[in-house]
C-alpha cells in the first residue's frame, strides 16, 4: 500500500490523498461501508459500486472468524473470492466485538479468552493469531489487536489497558513481518492508537505508533480508536487534534466507528482521512435518512403525500422514488424500505466525503463547511 497527499487546505488540518493497494485506488477522505459478516447489510455489491459509489468497504474479523470460519474462507481464496467483492476491504482485529462482550471474557497478557456470541464455544484471540486470521480473510488493510477499554475508563485502568495494547501491538507487527499474504496479492497493517480521553496516554500511544510503523514491512498507517464511546464530542475532536499533532503526515489516518456527517466534518478537518460506521445503515433501515437538509424520519405522517423525489440530488434511486413512496414501504414493513434507505444514507456519506475532497482542491474547505454543518444536524 502506498500513500500521497494530494492536496492540503491552508486554513486548517484538511487534506486529500490517494491509497494505492493492489484491488485498486481509494480518495481520501473516504467514507467506508461496514460490512461485517461479509455483506454490507440490505445492500447488493452492483449497488455499492454503482449507486453508492464504495471505493473500500470493511469486514470484521470477529464475525468472519466465527462464521462462515477460516476453513471455507481459506479454501475459498479469501474474503474477496469469496463475497466477489473486486475493491479493497479493511477488516478490524475482532478486538472491539470481543472486548463488547462484558462477562463472556477473560483478558490476560496472551491474549482474550471469549465464548461465542452464537452457541457459547470457548476462544481465544492472541495478537499472533488475529495476524494469521487476517492473512487468511486476505483484506488489503489490516488493524493490529488492540484493548477498547470502556469509555469512562479511570485513568489507572486506562494506563494499564494501553500498556497492554502497546505490548500487543509490538507482538502483531512481529508476525506480520514473518508472514507473508496468502493470496498473491499484498496487505498492509494499521497499528491502532487507544489512551481513552487523558492527553498524555493518547501522545505516549501516537508516539509508540509512530516508531512502530517505522519496523512495518508494507507500508501502513495509523488508526484512531476509542472514541465515539460515549464521551462529549469536544473531548473527542481534542483528542483527534493531541494525535494528529504527533502521527506522521505521510501516512493514512483512520478515525475508528465514527460517526455523524457532523463527526465526519470536524474530523476532516483536524487531518483524518478515513471512516467508518454503521450508522448509515442501522439508522436507514429503522427509517432515518440523512440530507444535506437535515435528518428525515421516514415515518412521520407528513411524507405520506409528498412526491418529490427522496433527495433530487442523490443517487439515482433517490431520484426515482418519491418520499411518499418510501414511507409507504417503511408503513407496510416492506423489506425494500429499508433497502432504499440504506442505499440513500450510504450514497450521501460517500457524497459527503466527496464533496468535502473537492472544497479542500478549490480551497474553500472551511467556508463550505461552515455553510453546510448547522443544517446537517437539523431535523425535517
């Protein structure tokens, strides 16, 4: 994977780059479709690529691992044989699903001890194995295992769970340099920075980050986790300024599960480059869209006889059918509702994210944004 800064906005942190990998090219800033189980959830792949417009979509290695197992996507040639999906895809390490799952875990120095979500069967993920389970899944980007401590994390525990992140991290990058892709094809890793909302843990984590991705063998960049758990939004764009003062400038930087159009904005600009989130799909398909004019709830009674399109200026399914028809389908409990939505929230964050790419090239970032932000948190 290879990295250039394309363009930097004078009057902030914003840039534009390009990531090359070897399933094709991503624009930053880019938004990232979550599909966990290896399907983007309601939405067929033809969509994603043409209405949605995904450059690089996300699989989990937690879910993958579990099912469908590594023996069939082994034998299927990897993740991208296996779903046809031709792009680049980023899985996470599992380690956000595991650490979720309060009381069926036991975490230790060699790794988390975890019972199944599905039928209660014991497992253990070390930093080792979550390398040779992401080698065999085969996605272009790989995140190092790392402890999300809860939010609200004192700062004892904090200190303490970064630590052992840290020594984790340490362990991912050796084997990844002892192994090689399984598939013909290269990957590279993201180390991942923790330290909750205390300044000098996120500087310490940054700095370990960068010297780290000094021993990577392919590349790499830097993502950004624990945030979006919980903590005052200030506190998270503070602490997304503390990391990206230290991260190296010439590499990706990925802000991990985040978040609003809002989110996405301010972290553009304060320098990140990637995300990711379910919110598009989770909120479309229990009837929220998101507009440049606000959020929409598709079942309110005052769409029932409005037939203009859901968004003249969104994709092409957004052009075709009219919100009274969308609400309809949410009001009869149609499974199309919720894949008209989806589809919509999905296209508007690539839209979004696109057209923030082109304000930082005409050098109007932040008087765009300015122009679009107090609208994009307004209800309709």
């Amino acid at each position: 994977m290879t990295f250039e800064v394309q363009h930097t906005d004078n009057a902030s942190d914003a840039r534009t780059g390009l990531i090359t990998t070897d399933h094709g090219q991503i624009k930053t800033p880019i938004f990232m479709p979550v599909g966990t189980c290896g399907s983007v959830k309601g939405v067929h792949f033809s969509e994603l690529r043409e209405q949605v417009k995904a450059q690089i979509i996300l699989g989990n290695t937690y879910h993958l691992y579990l099912r469908p197992g590594l023996d069939i996507l082994r034998k299927a040639g990897g993740l991208h044989r296996f779903n046809t999906w031709d792009r680049p895809i980023l899985t996470d390490s599992g380690g956000f699903q595991v650490f979720s799952l309060t009381g069926i875990r036991k975490l230790r120095e060699e790794g988390c001890e975890f019972r199944s979500h599905i039928d209660g069967s014991k497992h253990i993920f070390t930093p080792e194995n979550v390398m040779d389970t992401e080698r065999i899944i085969g996605a272009d980007i790989m995140m190092a295992l790392d402890e999300c401590p809860p939010g609200e994390s004192d700062y004892q525990y904090a200190k303490k769970s970064l630590g052992l992140t840290q020594r984790w991290l340490e362990r991912c990058v050796k084997r990844f340099n002892e192994t090689e892709p399984l598939y013909g094809y290269h990957q590279t890793l993201f180390p991942i920075v923790q330290g909750c909302t205390y300044k000098d843990l996120r500087q310490d984590a940054a700095k370990h980050v960068v010297d780290v991705l000094g021993k990577l063998n392919d590349g790499g960049g830097a993502s950004i986790g624990g945030l979006a758990v919980g903590e005052p939004t200030e506190v998270m764009y503070d602490m997304i300024e503390v990391v990206n003062e230290i991260l190296p400038k010439d590499r990706p930087r990925y802000l991990m599960g985040v978040g609003t159009p809002q989110n996405i904005l301010e972290a553009i600009e304060r320098g990140v480059d990637m995300f990711d989130c379910v919110m598009p799909t989770r909120n479309g398909r229990n009837a929220m869209l998101f507009t440049y004019e606000g959020t929409m709830n598709m079942r309110n009674q005052k769409w029932q006889d409005d037939f203009s399109p859901i968004d003249p200026d969104g994709c092409d399914i957004d052009r075709i059918h009219s919100k009274a028809y969308l609400h309809h389908l949410f009001k009869a409990q149609e499974l199309l509702a919720m894949q008209i939505a989806s589809i919509h929230n999905l296209a508007f964050y690539l839209r979004l994210v696109t057209d923030a790419r082109m304000h930082i090239e005409q050098g109007d970032f932040t008087q765009w944004k300015r122009s679009v932000i107090d609208n994009l948190g307004r209800r309709r």
